[in-house]
C-alpha cells in the first residue's frame, strides 16, 4: 500500500465478517454480543470505581449504616460486577471463537487449495509470478500469526468498543480534550497500520517468489534427498552463499519500507504522548480550582487512559495478518474467475459427482487443426494438429526430444487447451467436461511417488471399484507380483523410508506400480489409456516385454504409447510420427504400422534402423568380451 487508506482496510474487515457469517453465523452473532458485553463491562468499571471513591470518603465521615456507607457498598457490588463480567465474556468468546477459528481456518485453506485446482488445466501453474504466489498463499495460514488474528479480530473489536464507552464517558467533562487524544492515538493506529499492511503485503505479493526459491535452497541443505550429491560435490557453503544471497535480496523490500514506516512510528509515538500530556494538564487544573470532583477525577484519569483502545494493539497484527492474506486469497480467487467466498456450508471445494461405474468402453480420440503454444517461446510447439484414433485402436506416438508429445498427451487429458483448434474425447472436451477427463487415464514419465500405502498408490485409478483381485491382477499385469511378496506389510506397506513400517522403492519397481495404477483403471470408467514414457528406467528387453504385455491386457482398449525406444512399440497398431522440421509447430508427418513406415524408409525407418544397429553393436561388443 502507498498510502493509508481507510477504504481498503474496511473493505478487508467486511471480508473478514463475511467469512465468519458464512462458516459459522450462530457462533458469530454470539461472540459479538459477549464482546459488546466485555466492552460494556470495561465501560462500566470507569464509572462505578469513580462513584465508588466519590462514596467512600461520605460513607467514612457518616458511619457504618449510613445511608452513604449503604451507597458505598452498592458501588462496590456494582464495580465488582462489572469486574467480573468482561473476563467472564472475554474468556467465553475466546472458548465460541476457537470453534470458529478451526472452520475459518479450512475454509481459507479450501479457498487456497482451489487456487490451484481450479481451473482443472496446469498452465496457470507454470507461470512463475502465479506459481510464487500461490505458495506464498498456501504457507500463510500455517503462520501463527494469522492462526491467532482470527480470534484476535475479537479482541480488536472488544477494546474499540471499550474505547467508545471511555469517549462517551469523558463527554461528560469536556468534548474537545478526549477528541484530541482519539486523534492522536488514531494517527498512531493507522501509522503502525499501515506498517504491518506494508509488511504482510509485500511478503505475499513482491517477495512470494523470492522467498520460494529461498526456501527450495534451504531444503536442499536439509533434506535426506539431496544429502548424498550436496556433500559429494561439496554444494554446503555454495548452496548457504546463494540461500542467504536470494534471502536477503528478497527481504531487502520488505526491511526498506519497515525502516522508512518504523521513523513515522516514532513521530506518532511522539504526537500521542504530546497529547496525553496536555490533556492531563487540563485535568490536573480542573482538580486544582475544584472543577471535578474526587470520584469524577478518578473516572475522567481511567477514562483517558482508556483511550489508548483507540490506538495500535497487539492483537490487531495477527488480525492485520489474517485480512491481509484473506483479501490476497480472495483477489486472487476473483482474478481467477471464482467466487470471492465459499458457500455457507464453509468450503470453497465443491464435491465433485461420482457416478457408479459402468463397464468402461474404449473412447474415440479427434483433434481437429490444433494450435498449443508456450508463454516463453515464439513459436507454437503444436501446429495445425489433425489426428483421430478410433475407439480401441493402439497407437504409439514417437519423435525426437522436442517434438511435442507430452504437451499433446497433456492436451488430450485436458491439461492445457488448445489456443485454436479443438479436442475432443467421444466427443467431448475434455479441458471442460469433467466425465471426458475421466475417460482418460495415463501415467506420465515423471509420475507421482505417492508416500501413501501401495493399495491406495495401485487403487487410485480405480477409486470407485477397487477390490483385492482388481489390484492382485493389476499389479500382476505389470510385472510387480515379485514386489508384493518382497514387502514387509503387504498391500498396507507405506512406499516410503520416511515413515515407521514403510521402504523406499527403487525407480523400476516404481515404474511398475505406476503402471499397476493404469492397468487398474481399466476396472472403473477410462477408456484411453496412455503411457507416457513411464518406463525410461528399465531395460530395453524388460520394457519391450512389459509394453508387449500392455498391448495385450489392453486389448480392445483406446492406447496410446510413448517411447524414444522404438522396439518397444513395433507392435502397436498404428504409429504415428511427431516432428516439427521448419520450426512452425510439430506436426504429424508419418501414420502407418511398423510394417508400412519401415517400407517407407522414410523418418521412422531412419530412427529405427539407427537404434537397432546400435543394440546390434552393443551385443556384439558385449559377446566378444
């Protein structure tokens, strides 16, 4: 924020008002009528304990039983009352408030997780300045500080309104001394504001990147991961220099202006004392000619000091910090297209309909004159693309590094859509229709290592229906029958060293787990399948096996298979040539079976002829030795 301004700050605790109306509305109004019970009480004791000094000096001069001694004891019931009322209401807002801060909290977590889910598409997550704020987004409700600036916005609103009541008090002596206090410590409030804003703003906005890349180079210091490289290249003051470098420059916006707004604190601190000085003064001359009373100096003393509610508090900077990140949640979210705010039901994540599964069908693949292009290069990687595959046809995709398979894989499970052109799955799209993208399955070169047991890592692809036998079959079909009798725990081994009772996985063992995962969609609704280059850690015989066991439990089935290695796929029905010759955009230039493009001796035949004359020679190297 340039400058203080009180609309935006407003704005910000609407929002806040909003999000607990809509997580918890019974909860709210509740604690709002014992805070506005606290402040009341806070109220109450200026008064009495004035009346209650006035009283007691009667009372002693008049004698036990006195009508002023009877006075006096009813000031003191009174100042006793209120006493304990306001920590009786504040400590049972703090108990309702709990309740309320744990639904606030998951509803500002959905509204972030949906930041990243939705839209269904990856490309948003691949720009950088999204990217660093998005998880500068996701770590801010993990901050203390904004865990208690949900209940602490109570406490905020609880000394305001205890500072009204002090101000209406003080009416009664004069108007003008209490306005010139409020102002003051009203300059200092919206001073030290407008420094925490400053703060929290810029580390969610300006320095989200920064502080990413910062902390990705402090977890290769920490992690067990990189351990064995960092220390073998010795990489530990390297890594120290650049995180402590990247750290610093990232800060350095923030320290800037907390040191240019820290020198304004200081005026302001300067202002309110200045204040408080001048008004005392006319208090202590009021009491010098007899203008006030004994009880009424006692209430007027308390009263001013009361004010300070008007000033900066020490809950308002968790309360700043969590309408700082829930108005970058919010704006964000608008940017994006969402609803500002959940539903009433507090989350922000509509559950998705599952229909019961039905015996799934092999799907029909069209693209008609597709045209895909990264932000970061000039020319498209896919142009003009026209393909179609009938329902259950086997198709192996190939080209060199570059080509655009992957992106044409990511652009048929609705990943990316296309910038011109359109896809469609059984004819539908399937970047908008949730049923077409769940109609494709595929396992993808760099899949996921779920740290998870190897049921749920087999079982995801078949949610709806998995079963011991669906998984005993599926991951038998991809060769990973030997790994199930290899763990401790069975199907309930967590794939991770990480966690008691749990073993990592070496990366062909892996690769026939995530294989299991597509095998077993077959049992609920996919009906495209594609590989993805999944199997690069195996060997050339183990992976030409393994693809030929895939062609056959998939047959019928919608395939398609990726490989750099083309003995592998020979035996799919149809292959299809990616490249991208003049740089325009990549391009099917062959489609035929192995059989007819090795006829051709055209691209494939070249490749083919290439890789198959090298294993030749690696065999003969290997026989003579």
């Amino acid at each position: 924020m340039a400058r203080f301004d009180l609309v935006p700050v407003l704005r910000r605790y609407l929002l806040h008002a909003r999000l607990l109306w809509r997580v918890a509305p019974g909860p709210t109004v509740l604690c709002a009528v014992l805070t506005m019970l606290s402040a009341l009480a806070s109220t109450a004791v200026l008064v009495t304990t004035g009346r209650l000094v006035g009283a007691l000096a009667t009372a002693i001069s008049s004698g036990p039983g006195s009508a002023a001694a009877g006075a006096a004891w009813w000031w003191l019931a009174a100042t006793a009352s209120a006493l304990v009322i306001g920590p009786v209401s504040s400590s049972a807002v703090a108990a309702v408030a709990e309740g309320i801060s744990a639904k606030y909290l998951v509803a500002v977590s959905d509204m972030t997780i949906q930041l990243g889910t939705d839209p269904y598409g990856i490309g948003h997550l691949e720009d950088p300045v999204i990217a660093g704020r998005l998880d500068a987004l996701a770590r801010a409700p993990q901050d203390w500080l904004f865990v208690t600036g949900i209940n602490g916005g109570w406490l905020v609103l609880a000394e305001r309104l205890s500072g009204v009541g002090a101000f209406v008090v003080l009416l009664e002596w004069s108007w003008w001394p209490p306005l010139i206090v409020v102002l003051a410590w009203q300059i200092n409030a919206r001073t030290m504001a407008r420094y925490i804003n400053d703060v929290f703003d810029e580390m969610l906005t300006a320095t989200g990147s920064g502080r990413r890349r910062a902390t990705y180079l402090r977890s290769l210091l920490t992690a067990g991961t990189t351990a064995k490289e960092v220390r073998l290249f010795g990489l530990v003051d390297w890594l120290a220099d650049r995180y402590l470098a990247t750290w610093h420059t990232t800060m350095a916006v923030v320290w800037a202006r907390r040191t240019k707004s820290l020198r304004r604190t200081i005026w302001s601190a300067v202002i309110v004392l200045a204040a408080n000085a001048l008004v005392f003064g006319l208090l202590a001359r009021d009491a010098w000619i007899g203008g006030v009373s004994t009880g009424s100096l006692v209430t007027v003393a308390l009263s001013i000091l009361a004010l300070a509610a008007f000033g900066s508090l020490y809950p308002s900077n968790g309360f700043a910090r969590t309408t700082s990140v829930l108005a970058e949640v919010v704006t964000t979210r608008v940017q994006r297209g969402l609803s500002p705010l959940p539903d009433r039901r507090g989350s922000a994540i509509p559950a998705p309909a599952r229909p019961l599964p039905v015996r799934p069908q092999p799907v029909a693949v069209d693209l008609q004159d597709v045209t895909f292009g990264y932000a970061s290069r000039a020319n498209p990687t896919l142009a003009g693309l026209t393909l179609r595959i009938p329902a259950g046809q086997s198709v192996a995709l190939v080209g060199v590094n570059g080509a655009g398979k992957s992106t044409l894989i990511k652009l048929l499970c609705g990943l990316y859509r296309p910038q011109s052109g359109t896809v469609r799955i059984d004819g539908a799209d399937p970047g908008v229709d949730v049923t077409a993208r769940r109609r494709v399955s595929a396992i993808f070169q760099d899949f996921v290592r779920y740290q998870l047991p190897l049921r749920d890592n087999v079982g995801f692809g078949a949610e709806a229906v998995a079963d011991h036998a669906v998984l005993e079959h599926a991951l038998h079909d991809a060769g990973g029958a030997q790994l199930l009798d290899e763990l401790s725990f069975g199907w309930d081994t967590i794939l991770s060293a990480e966690y008691a009772k749990g073993t990592d996985l070496s990366g062909g063992q892996w690769q026939r787990v995530a294989l299991a995962r597509a095998f077993a969609a077959l049992s609920a609704d996919a009906g495209l399948l594609v590989l993805d280059e999944p199997t690069a850690a195996l060997d050339v015989r183990t992976e030409a096996a393994l693809f030929d066991r895939f062609l056959q439990v998939t047959r019928g089935a919608t395939t398609i298979l990726v490989s750099h290695r083309l003995s592998s796929v020979r035996h799919a029905d149809r292959i299809l040539v990616l490249d991208n010759p003049d740089g325009a955009g990549a391009r099917v230039i062959e489609d035929g079976s192995h059989d007819e493009l090795l006829a051709a001796g055209g691209a494939y035949a070249e490749m083919f002829t290439l890789q198959a004359s090298r294993f030749a020679a690696a065999g003969s190297e290997g026989a003579t030795r």
